[in-house]
C-alpha cells in the first residue's frame, strides 16, 4: 500500500484484514496482478466515489486469481473458479493476496491460461479494444497509426487491427523497431529520425503520446477518419474526422474475446518484468526503460 504524497517508492508490504463482499462482489485470490504507473496520478487512486480520501491505498486493478466467495446477489461466477478482470478505480486494488470486487468485472479464465498471462490482459487489451472496435469502428481495408507499437498497449492494438485486416503503422524509438515489426506492425516510423507525414492519410490514429505528436497525427487523418487517445482529451482535431478521448471500462465479454485469440495463438502478450509481492516496490520503480508489461506474481 502506500500514499499520495509517498507514491511508488513508498509502497510498503503490509497485513491488511482480508476484504468483505459487498452486494454483487467477489472475493478473488490474487495469483498475479498488473500495475499502471500512471494510475497513482489518478485521483480515483486516492479517493472514492464521493471523493472522500481513502489513504493509505492498495494500487493495482489487473488481476487473476480464483473466487473464494460470493457477495450478496452475486450471479455468474462460482467459488473455486479460476478468473481474470480489472477492478475498480475507486476501490482498493490487486497487489494484495485478497481482493474485493464486482462480478460483473471479471471473465471466466480457461484452465490453459497461465495466470501470469491472464494479468497482463486486462488493461492493454481492452484498451486496444474499445480503442479500435467500439470508438474507432475500424474496418477490414482501412489503415492505422499505432504510436508507441512496441508498448504494452501498442503492441494489442497492432495485433488486434491487423487481424481485424487493418494495415498498421507503428511508430516508436529507433530500438523499438524491431518488436514493433515482430508483433505485426507492417512499418515502422521512427519518432527521433524518420519523418511521421512522409506515411501520408491515415484512416485511424491511437494515440498514447499526445503533445506534438498528436497534433501532427490528426493532419493525417482522412476523411471520416477517427484520432482515438487514451492520453486525456484530446488537444488536435483532425480537419474532417471524428476525435475520441476514453478511459477504459471493464467488458466481460470482450475480456472473452481477447483471451480465446490468446488461447488458441492469434494474440501474444507483452510481459517485461515478473517479480514476486515481496520484489514489487522494486520492480515498480525501475531504473532504467521498460520493455513490456510488469507483472507482480503475487502467489507463486
């Protein structure tokens, strides 16, 4: 847990009671668990619904784990079933053994999923997702400006629009071109050398930079296109399209989606770092430039 004013490198391993079901909870057991560095400039890490402080705060919202019981009114999942999902923003999170949550934001977990794997889903893949499918309306035939490829995110957008039949351009540093390629990206424009108009119209753009990026990638939209930015409202507009600006929301039946293209190949995970509860101050606060997902393993 830690505090606004401590932050990451504050966090400290502490025994907490195990949590309560409220009506239409779960209890899960936490077997791995996903972390947003972002998410500790986010007030919903430190306050409720009725923002009212509630510090000291459990970060985290990515997860797998089993259900060890059922709240009032719950329906859907039962106990010992294996599970993976995103909890609440306002609400304590995952890197803890116990969490407590809404049903309704967790998917079943097939048995061949590891639940290392399961944790790394949640936030990147439906944020590709909803960026794509639900807010960009991408169509087979249209081409994508995937910013940040070899990222967390980058790297579930550029596998979801390809296999959608999207051409995708990534973008990134110079040593980020390789792995933009790998996971499917069909060019790479390098943001330190290379010159990002020299791609021409683009038909959807998914931002994870903002600033001057953002503005010069709108100018790249066709018309009818879609800039989608998971960055804060957008500052550009493209001159004939559509700007969407969104904070990801768990789906069950997305999340369904996104693990059966894990299951049988079509989609592959972003893991960097693996690092037990015990490590996890130390892995959230890296010394140098992640490459791929941190995932707290949290019972082995």
């Amino acid at each position: 847990m830690t505090d606004e004013a401590a932050g990451t490198a504050g966090m400290t391993l502490e025994e907490r009671p195990e949590p309560t079901p409220a009506i239409n909870d779960v209890i899960v057991e936490i077997h791995a668990a996903g972390f947003v560095a972002t998410e500790l400039a986010w007030p919903s890490t430190w306050t409720d619904r009725q923002d009212r402080d509630r510090t000291p705060t459990i970060p985290g919202h990515e997860l797998a784990g089993i259900v060890t019981s059922l709240g009032y009114g719950t329906t859907g999942l039962a106990v010992g079933q294996r599970v993976f999902g995103l909890a609440d923003w306002h609400r304590d999170g995952t890197l803890a053994q116990y969490v407590a949550m809404e049903a309704r934001n967790l998917a079943p977990l097939p048995g061949d999923v590891d639940f290392t794997v399961a944790a790394s889903l949640p936030i990147s893949g439906l944020t590709a997702w909803q960026g794509l499918f639900q807010h960009g309306h991408l169509q087979a035939g249209q081409s994508v400006l995937a910013h940040g490829a070899a990222g967390s995110v980058g790297t579930m957008v550029t596998q979801l629009a390809r296999e959608a039949g999207a051409y995708v351009i990534g973008t990134g540093r110079a040593a980020d071109r390789g792995k933009a390629l790998d996971y499917g990206a069909h060019e790479f424009v390098d943001l330190d050398n290379d010159t990002l108009e020299d791609i021409g119209g683009v038909d959807l753009v998914f931002d994870v930079i903002g600033g001057d990026i953002q503005k010069r990638s709108a100018a790249l939209i066709r018309t009818g296109g879609t800039l989608v930015s998971i960055v804060g409202p957008a500052e550009a507009r493209p001159a004939d399209g559509r700007v969407v600006d969104f904070v990801v929301e768990s789906d069950r039946a997305q999340l369904t989606e996104i693990v059966s293209r894990v299951r049988d190949g079509r989609l592959r995970t972003n893991i960097g770092t693996i690092a037990p509860l015990d490590d996890a101050v130390a892995a959230l606060n890296p010394t140098g430039r992640l490459n791929g997902k941190t995932i707290i393993s949290v019972l082995p």
